[in-house]
C-alpha cells in the first residue's frame, strides 16, 4: 500500500471528527462526575448525622473500601482522559496530507513520462 493509499484509507478528516465528539462527550461526562461527587459527599454527610455511631463503625470498612476504589478509577479515568485529549490537541488541527500526496504523486508521474521520453530520445542519437 502506498502512501497516499494509507492515507486515503486513513481518511483524517473522518477521525478529526469523531475525536470532537469523544471530546465534547469527555467534557459532559466530567462535569456529570463531578456533579455526581457533590452529590454523593453531601449523601455521605448526611448518613454520618443521621446513623447511629455503631451502625457507622460497622459499615466504616466497607465504605473506605469503596472510596479507595472509586479514587483508584478516577485517577485510571483522569490518566486515558488526559492521553486522549493531548493526542486529541495534536491531530485536531492537523492539515490532511492526501492533496499534498496526490499532487506528488502526480508530479511523479509527469517525471517518469519525461524519463521515458528523455530514454527514448537518447536512444536514437546513437
């Protein structure tokens, strides 16, 4: 496969494209979280007033558990979401390179046509 063939294939534009998608639902998917997060904290608040202290000590544990687990995929989530978005910065603006690729390549074309013709003339001065 050629180059211009690649990319072609590749068809950079189409991918541009769905990259701000994933990065408009990436930012409203943020922002739901962290809504969410308020939400839950003030959830939290409220059992700690509301359970009596043992109740709170048995279950004391088990929420720890879920808090550094939800801390665990948050710090995943932040990672990928990070690496997305700085690929994301450097192809978003990226010219396509195929017009570029096709008019080399037709350059090229014209460059060998000329060879041919060049060899063929040659030939005859002999």
């Amino acid at each position: 496969m050629s180059v211009l063939d690649y990319w072609k294939v590749f068809d950079l534009p189409r991918l541009q494209s769905d990259l701000d998608a994933t990065a408009s639902e990436i930012a409203k998917r943020q922002d739901e979280s962290e809504i969410s997060r308020r939400r839950l904290i003030e959830q939290s608040r409220d059992f700690k007033k509301t359970v009596p202290e043992e109740s709170r000590k048995q279950v004391a544990p088990l929420l720890k558990s879920f808090q550094t687990e939800v801390d665990s995929l948050s710090r995943r989530s932040k990672a990928a979401e990070t690496a997305f978005l700085n690929i994301y910065r450097k192809l978003a603006d990226a010219p396509d390179p195929t017009a570029a690729l096709e008019q080399v390549a037709s350059h090229q074309r014209r460059i060998d046509h000329c060879r041919c013709s060049f060899d063929v003339v040659s030939s005859f001065q002999c």
